[in-house]
C-alpha cells in the first residue's frame, strides 16, 4: 500500500487544524473563573438530590415487589391445602419455592441498593479454592443459553408430542384399571368391598377426567404451534431480522472497530516507517526492529481488545463468551507453532538465519534480502520484475550468506546469447522469476519455466566463446605437421576472417598439433571470439570447417579418408598350405559404409 506523502501531510495538518479549532471553541465557550465553581456546585447538589430521588423510588419498587411475591405465596399455600392429587401438590410446591426465591433476591437487592455493599460477599469463606470447571460453565453459560433459546420451539413441539403419548398410555392404563373395577362391583355380593370398590371407582375416574383435560391441553398447544409454523424464507427472515436488530448490530461495530484500528495502526506505522529518521537511514539498529515487532503485537492486541470491549459496552455476553473462546482456541493452536514463530520474532530482529542485504537461494534463484518484515522483500537485479514479497513464514527454514562483490545472480541477462544443454541456440528475449523465452535463429520463441532453464546449464556466449575445430592430413606432410603446417593454417584462416568481416571478433586464434592418428595426423583449430559475435557461432563454426579446408587445397595439403586395416591369420582353406598375412586397406566408401 504505497501513499503519497503529500497526502499523508495533508491529512496530519487537517488533523491538527481540527484539534486547534476544537480547543478554540473550547476556549471560546468557557464561562469566567468565577462563576465555574458556583455551577459546579449547584449540578453537583443537583445530581446528589436525583440519586437520592432514584435509589428511594427504587426501594419502593423491590417493596412493592416483596409484598406482591409474599401474596402470591400465601395463596399458593391455601391451594396447597385444597389439592386433591399428588400432581397437583408437587406443581404448587414448585411454584412456592420459586417465590421464595424471588422474595429472597429481592431482599438482597433491598440490601445491596440501600447499604452500598454487596452481601454475598459475606457469605463466600476466605480462601476459596479456584473451581475452573464451575468458570468455564459460567464462561460458556451465555453461549448454551442462547442456542437452547434457538432451539426452543423444535424443542417444546417434541416436549408436547411425548406428554401426548404419555397421556395416551394412562389413558389406556386408566381404563383398563376402570374395567376391571365395574367387573369386580358386578361379581360381589359384600356391601362393604362394593362400597369401597365404589370409592376406588370413583377416584380413578376423577384422575381419568384429569388426564383427558391434560391431553386435551396439550392437544390444542400442539395444534396452535402448527399454526405457528412457518415456511423456510419466513423462518429465515425473522431469525436475520432478530439477528440484526440485536446481535448482529453488536457483531458489526465489532468487526467494524476490529479492522478500524487495525488499518489505522497500520497506516500509523507506514507513516512511521516513511518518515523516522531512525528507519530512513538505511539499515535498521536492533532497537529499531524491536520496537517494530512490539508494534506488530500492540496492533494485533489493540485490535481484538477494542472489539472485545465493544461488545462489552454492548453487554452482548454471548458473543464476547463465543469471542474470548474463539482467542483461546487459537492461542491453544499456536502453542504447537511456538517454536517456529519465536524463529519468525528472529527474523524480525535480523537475528535468524536469514538477514537484510545477504544472499540466499529460494526455488533454486539467488535472491538478495532487502528487508525483513511480516512481509519480506527480495531481489534480482539480473531479472525482468526481479522483485517478489514473501510472508515472513517461507523464510524460516532458508539461510542466507553475505553477498560477495562479484557474485552472478543469473547465468546471463536480457539479450544475450546462450547454447543450452539440449542443443538449443538462440538470444534471451526474456527472464522472470516465472520463465525465461529464447528466440532462435528464424524467429521462433522457446519458453521454459526458471528452474528448468537453470537445470540445462546455459552456456553465456555473450560473454566470450571458443570453437574447437579438428581436422587431419596426410601422413604425408609428417615433416611439416608440427611446425610450418600450424604457422601456415593460422595465417591463412585469419585473412580469411579478415576477409569476410569477422577479423574484428577475433580475440585469439591458433592452430596445434594433437595427435598422430591411426589415419591421418590430428590438428586442432582454436578460435577465442568476442562475445559481440555471439550470434554468428555457427556461422563461424561452419566458416572454420570451410577455411581449414581451402588452407588445404590451397597448399596441397591432403586430407586423408579414415581408413580401416584387417589382419587374415591362418586361411585353412587356402590353395597354399602356407600361413600368410593379407592386408586390405578398403575405404568406407567403396564399402558402401558410411565412415566414424
């Protein structure tokens, strides 16, 4: 992110410009010395009365809302008295110690408004052992709340289908409980067992009408949750609705402040970087690069922590609990990356492996380290875009060295003539960090990755070069090989190249004796060129062949054919019993053969 400075200045002098009107202003509207202190006086009474006003009306409230549970538990406590079932009994005394509760709350809000002093605190012992269970419970409290609260109507719809089923089979219990009474009334002769057998009767029947009432309830709840339902879109609309209308606005400023702070942090440390005295020097002191990476921590800190406290103001529990686990399970993941991030934290400091202005050797390319940051910056100057950044991370498990004065960073640069392994000859048309294209003779362009190019071993004819030219003559001439025919040879081919325009390229040029060889005695032609002739090497090549052998028909000088000797030993079928040796010299050609 590259800004200009012009517009970093105009913004840091609109800032102070802002600030001064704002003191002015300031300044402008403050009342005279003496009556400030009379003001302050008067609001702070003023505010001491409306607290006083507030706390009272408050404690008349947690009164009035005592007097009202106690009520209510008095008149549970005469339903109570009247029930009947055990069903019955067990639902009021429910409902009562909830009451109690209530009142005992109220009582100790009561206590709290009106001393000042929380009252729990007296009953937590000293000393209490830390219980990370019951924390982490109450950590995640908000979070469990909150998904029993989306999933509350799928929930009560189960709830309601098993009390159905469950009424069902006391129903069928009931009546056959029913059945077996009126069976028993009717084969009894005893008043006294059909009497009691009346009364049981009749009880169950009582339950049996209590229980058609339930099902009935839950009957007409089952059906009303039906009504209730709604399609996926509608469903889907509310929940986003709802969503946004609470939540979704908390996690919005939140996200919002997150990468606020952040970019401004940022651009504060782009503005630091551009314009400190102590960064524009050039290579960066020790001090310097750890007060950097103190900066990085204060951003990332400085960022989560002013979301965290956005939805703290929010009171939005259930997104900071979802929040401070999110931290947690990150801080627990990166505690397996501690190694290789403290390794990152040296990089930084220009304590690692890898340092600024050294060399090192990334995807098989020397690169030279410009500057180590979260975002690193590296170098070839011998390549077309030879720039690239890299995340801190990629150059952990790389070294550098110092760079020395005359260290290649590529076997050639743009332009210039290469012969690679494979036979290929032609002139860099292009070099990047990706490929590398060369144009043959003709005009066609070959294009190979980087790494590839670099595994054919390119020879840089650019530079300068050598041909190698070998020929022979004939045993002949054996007197003059080693001496006049070389002197001879190379006066020749370099009137020749004089000749045809290419004596400029000539750096050096001899001829030797090599060899005697089974066929003819071996000279050789070395020919050192400039590399400015880079692009005629196979003409040159091809021009050498040619010269060597004018040279030769010019002087007289034969060129012999290769030849091939049999020895015939022991001819047994031979017309003379007499062992004898034939030699046949036979040239490749009258064999038909085509010679080495």
């Amino acid at each position: 992110m590259k800004s200009s400075p012009i517009v970093y200045s105009t913004l840091i002098l609109l800032f102070i410009t802002c600030f001064h009107i704002m003191d002015f202003n300031a300044m402008a509207q403050k009342p005279p010395a003496s009556n400030e202190k009379n003001k302050e006086d008067v609001q702070k009474k003023t505010s001491d009365e409306f607290s006083e006003q507030s706390t009272f009306h408050t404690l008349d409230s947690i009164i009035s809302g005592i007097n009202e549970l106690e009520s209510r538990r008095k008149k549970e406590k005469r339903n109570l008295r009247q029930a009947r079932t055990d069903e019955q009994k067990a639902a009021i005394l429910s409902k009562m110690k909830k009451i109690h509760r209530q009142i005992g709350s109220h009582k100790k809000d009561f206590e709290r408004i009106a001393t000042g002093v929380d009252p729990e605190i007296f009953e937590s012992g000293p000393g209490e052992e830390f219980d990370w269970q019951q924390e982490v419970l109450d950590l995640l409290g908000p979070v469990l709340q909150e998904l029993k609260t989306m999933t509350a109507r799928p929930r009560q719809i189960e709830k309601l289908r098993s009390l159905a089923d469950y009424y069902r089979n006391q129903l069928k219990i009931i009546t056959k409980a029913l059945t077996n009474l009126k069976m028993l009334i009717r084969k009894t002769d005893d008043k006294k067992i059909r009497n009691q057998l009346k009364v049981t009767k009749n009880d169950w029947e009582i339950r049996s009408g209590q229980i058609e009432n339930q099902l009935t309830i839950v009957k007409y709840q089952l059906d009303e949750k039906a009504k209730e339902k709604k399609s996926i879109i509608e469903s889907t609309q509310n929940v986003v609705r709802i969503f946004f209308k609470s939540r979704g606005r908390n996690l919005f400023f939140a996200i919002i402040t997150f990468f606020s702070v952040f970019l401004a942090l940022r651009i504060f440390y782009r503005l630091i970087y551009r314009f400190s005295p102590l960064h524009r020097q050039g290579r960066r002191s020790f001090y310097v690069r750890l007060a950097d990476v103190f900066y990085h921590f204060l951003t990332a800190f400085g960022a989560f922590g002013t979301s965290l406290i956005v939805l703290y103001v929010s009171g939005d529990w259930v997104l900071l609990s979802i929040s401070i686990i999110f931290l947690l399970g990150v801080g627990w993941t990166a505690r397996q990356g501690l190694a290789r991030f403290w390794e990152q934290i040296k990089l930084l400091l220009n304590l690692g492996t890898v340092r600024e202005d050294e060399r090192l050797i990334y995807n098989g390319i020397p690169w030279k380290v410009i500057s180590l940051n979260l975002y690193s910056h590296l170098e070839n100057p011998a390549l077309q875009i030879g720039h690239i950044r890299l995340p801190l991370r990629d150059l952990v498990d790389l070294a550098s060295r110092p760079c020395m004065q005359n260290d290649p960073w590529f076997p050639c640069k743009l332009y210039d003539w290469i012969i690679l392994s494979d036979d290929i000859f032609g002139q860099v048309v292009a070099q990047t960090p990706d490929m590398v294209q060369v144009k043959q003779i003709g005009g066609s362009i070959k294009t190979y990755n980087t790494l590839d190019f670099l595994s054919l071993n390119p020879e840089n004819l650019s530079v300068n070069f050598r041909l190698r030219i070998l020929f022979g003559i004939d045993y002949a001439h054996q007197a003059q090989s080693t001496n006049v025919i070389p002197k001879k040879m190379t006066k020749f081919i370099r009137g020749q190249l004089k000749d045809e325009g290419y004596g400029g390229y000539v750096k050096k040029l001899r001829v030797e004796f090599i060899q005697a060889g089974a066929s003819s005695l071996d000279m050789e032609i070395l020919a050192d060129f400039s590399g400015k002739a880079a692009r005629y090497y196979n003409r040159l090549s091809r021009l050498l062949q040619r010269m060597a052998t004018d040279a030769c028909n010019y002087y007289g000088w034969v060129i012999p054919f290769t030849q091939m000797t049999l020895h015939q030993a022991d001819a047994k079928e031979s017309k003379s019993s007499e062992n004898y040796n034939e030699t046949l010299t036979l040239s490749y050609e009258e064999m038909g053969v085509k010679g080495p």
